[in-house]
C-alpha cells in the first residue's frame, strides 16, 4: 500500500529543509504553491503491517540480467529477504536466504548463503555501524 504524505511550509527556509530532507532519503516529491503557502507532497510504501512486501527486481547492467524478489516483514520480528530461484534448507524452492533481526538486545543480518545447512553461514553484527547519541560514529 503506498502513503501519500504533503506538508504546508510558510517559509522558504521550511520547504528547503524539507526538500533536502526527501533528496536524501531518494524520495521524489512535488511541489505545489498557493498564494503564500507551499506544499510538499511525497509517497512511500512502508512495511510496517506482517502482511507488508516490497517486490523488487535486481538488473546487472552488465548483461541485463534480471533476478527478482521480495522484501517482507516476519511477523514484526524483522525484516526477510527472498530472492526468486534462491532457497534454504528447510524451504529449497524459496526461503527467506537473508533476515534483518533484533534479538536480545543485537541488530543483526543473517545470511543463509547455503541451502543444505539450516543455520545461517554469516551472522554480522551491526553494532559497529551503531551511531551514539552526539551523532558520532563509536569507536
């Protein structure tokens, strides 16, 4: 389901904050003016329900070929990533081969990079990507 966002800016400065702000996150957005108001409007598609996907097709430009696949969330407990044609050990014909989780009190991305084991072949911790709060990266 895609969401339709607007915000009324009174100031110039307001829509330039805005604006930068959706260029950032590479979100396209139009730009509506009446008399002394201007509205920004931008759609997302969040996945925030367990019956949320995202499909998506990866291209390699350098011989246009294609693989496709679904992004979805697990009932709230992360994110799971399919990619058609690709499976795991307990679903061959096309299990989730990578999983964004939370889980006790870790970020972690789970690859299961070999659909002949049932455990993950990578498990990276995201903790050194982790920002403090005074926006400096940890050490």
């Amino acid at each position: 389901m895609v969401k339709l966002y607007r915000e009324t800016c009174h100031t110039v400065d307001e829509v330039n904050k805005l604006t930068e702000s959706l260029r950032r996150q590479s979100k396209e957005y139009t730009i509506v003016h009446a008399n002394d108001l201007t509205t920004v409007i931008w759609a997302e598609m969040p996945l925030v329900d367990d019956e949320e996907t995202f499909h998506f097709t990866l291209v390699d430009e350098a011989d246009d070929a294609e693989v496709t696949g679904t992004v979805s969330t697990d009932n709230n407990l992360g994110l799971a990533i399919q990619l058609d044609g690709f499976g795991t050990a307990d679903n061959p014909s096309g299990g989730s081969i990578v999983f964004l989780e939370r889980y006790e009190g870790k970020t972690s991305v789970l690859v299961y990079a070999d659909n002949s084991k049932d455990e993950p072949t990578h498990v990276i911790n995201l903790e050194g990507a982790q920002i403090e709060e005074n926006n400096m990266v940890k050490k």
